[in-house]
C-alpha cells in the first residue's frame, strides 16, 4: 500500500449549540492514502461534513472548535495551522466539494466567471490559461466545454452542474479532493454515471478522494477503502471488498443489509432499528450499544478499542476485541 497523504489522529470538533456541546468526531483516527478514493459512509448526523470542513479548517468559526487532535499534511498540521498557511493549501492542494453545492452556483455568473473567480482568488489571471484548463477537465468530465462555460448554472441540468463543480474543484490541480455528498441530490444513472467519471479523473489525474456518503452502496463500485462512521467515531476502516464481504462491526453489517437492491426482496431489506443518538449526551460504552442487537453488558460501560483484525481492516466492537 502506498502512504498516507492525510494522517487525522485523535480529532476531536465540538459544536456550541443552544442546547449543550455536540460532540460532532470523537477521537477519530484515519490515515488517506496517496491515490486512493476512500469512502466515508455513515447515517446523518455522524459527523462526515465535519470531518471535511475540519480538513480544510472552513468549521464556522464562532460555533465549532477543534478541541483536539491533529491533521498531519505534508509536514503541517491542519489542525492548528495559520490562516495564512492554511490558504496555500485550501483548494490548490486540497479542494473540497461541499454538500448541497448544486444551488451553490452563483446564477448571476456565466459557468467561466466561476472558473475566473475560482483562478483570481488564488492569483491567476490568465483567461486563455483558465479556459485551457476548464476546458480539458470538462471534457474528461463528458461535457461539452464551449457550450458549458458560456452557459449560467439554470441552463444546465443538476448532474451536469455536478460536474462542473468537480471541474472547478480540480482547476488547480489539487492532490487531494473531498467530495461531501456528490451524487446524493441526482437521479439512479445520472449518479452511476458520474462515480465511473470520478475514478476515471482520479487515475487520469494521479488525484487522491475522499468521498462522503451516507450511502454505503455508492461506494461498493468505486472506492479503494471505506471507513464506516458513526455518531462522530471511526467504527471499521478496510478495503471495499473486506467491508462488503466480510464487515466484522455489527453496524456495518446492518448497514449493508439496509442497502435495497433492484433485484433483492424488498422483505430482505432490514432498515437499522432505533435512530442515532445526540451528541450531545452520547451512550457511554460503545456508542452503538442501544441499537446493537449483540450489545454486552461490557458494550454499556467501556468503550471498545479499535483492532487490526488483519492488514488493514480494523474495527471497534468488545464482540472483535
Ligand atoms: N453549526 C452547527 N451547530 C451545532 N451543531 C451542529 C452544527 N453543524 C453540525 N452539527 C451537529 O454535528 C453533528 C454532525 O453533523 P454533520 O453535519 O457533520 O453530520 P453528517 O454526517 O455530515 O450528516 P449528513 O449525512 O446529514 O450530512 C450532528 O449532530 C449535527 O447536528
Ligand atoms: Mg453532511
């Protein structure tokens, strides 16, 4: 395996809210290979977007804190970084594609004026460069570029905005992207389509992804890796192929067995019992005790240490340990 691009250890957000202090990622360890596309999958409210705005430190800033932990980049650390040390490595070595960014699109610009925008807050002011450069990338992205970039964002349909915010994510060629949510908003095939177009650029483009989705299905085609979350904590980390096959946390296995399939029996289907728990008085012990049907009395009290169960797949549940 390579190494790792990104190494989180130990990070830990807050948020003060009105109601108390959400503990939005517990004491989340992950290391980010240098050229894979891993998975962040996890229901709502488990902190995935967290996790990304803590990367790229765009936590909203008198709400959240990053109260522990560290972000290890290429020598820097993330999590404590300078605002000015952290702009030389937002959007140009790490870009992000923000969760709902669809209507995001200014509708007063042309598609151009956004890549314009994007190259002038990072110094470039080369038109023929940026156009150059849009171009290509939306052409590996299977749009047509002339058309798309004298286009405002109403006249394109959703996943063809989808695309060309991915576009604008890579225009400075940026080591790594997260995406937050890229396909959630889009139709069956339209989604299909463009997760074969994003590995298809990511080896094109040498790239490093993290993708984020609350459905662990879209990443069964395309990731390299998955890392499994739930209410702010790493439950399972291990390849695509061992977390389908083989999950080894409970939470994982309900989660694939939510999955619908087209050919399955709806019967089969088994929605995961109970709903997540708040964050701001998580359950002690491990925190999916309540809806686990295995859980120990163990499983109330003390919190389950992440193992190796072999290279690479790890998992944090008192039934593994
Ligand atoms: N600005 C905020 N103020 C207070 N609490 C917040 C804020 N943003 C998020 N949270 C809380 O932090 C927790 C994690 O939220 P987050 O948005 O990271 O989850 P998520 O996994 O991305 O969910 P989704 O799949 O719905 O996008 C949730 O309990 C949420 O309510
Ligand atoms: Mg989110």
């Amino acid at each position: 395996m390579s190494e790792p691009i990104i190494s989180i250890r130990g990070l830990r957000v807050v948020y003060h809210a009105l109601r108390g202090v959400v503990k939005a990622v517990d004491n989340v360890s992950l290391d980010v290979m240098k050229g894979e596309l891993i998975g962040v999958v996890g229901e709502s409210g488990s902190g995935k977007t967290t996790l990304a705005m803590a990367i790229l430190r765009l936590l909203p800033p008198k709400v959240a804190r990053i109260v522990g932990g560290h972000i290890l980049f290429d020598g820097l650390d993330l999590a404590t970084a300078r605002e000015e040390e952290l702009r030389k490595v937002r959007w140009s070595r790490i870009s992000y594609v923000p969760q709902a960014a669809l209507n995001a699109l200014n509708p007063t610009l042309k598609i151009i004026d956004h890549f314009m925008e994007t190259a002038k807050s990072h110094g470039i002011r080369d038109r023929k460069w940026v156009v150059e450069r849009a171009s290509e990338l939306l052409e590996t992205l299977r749009l047509e570029p002339e058309r798309v970039l004298n286009s405002y964002p109403h006249e394109l349909s959703g996943g063809m905005k989808q695309r060309v915010l991915i576009a604008l994510s890579m225009l400075l060629n940026p080591e790594v992207i997260i995406l937050d949510e890229p396909t959630t908003a889009l139709d069956v095939l339209t989604q299909y389509f463009i997760l074969n177009l994003l590995r298809a650029i990511k080896e094109k483009y040498n790239m490093t992804m993290m993708f984020i989705t609350h459905d662990i299905a879209v990443i069964a085609g395309i990731g390299d890796r998955v890392a499994v979350f739930y209410a702010g904590k790493v439950m399972e980390i291990g390849d695509v192929y061992t977390i389908f096959k083989r999950p080894a946390h409970p939470y994982t296995r309900a989660l694939i067995k939510s999955i619908p399939t087209l050919t399955g029996n709806i019967e089969e289907m088994k929605p995961i019992p109970g709903t997540p728990p708040d964050l701001i008085n998580p359950p002690p012990g491990c925190r999916f005790h309540p809806r686990c049907p295995y859980a120990m009395e163990k499983c109330k009290r003390v919190e389950p240490p992440m193992v190796e169960l072999k290279p690479g797949h790890l998992a944090a549940c008192w039934l593994l340990a």
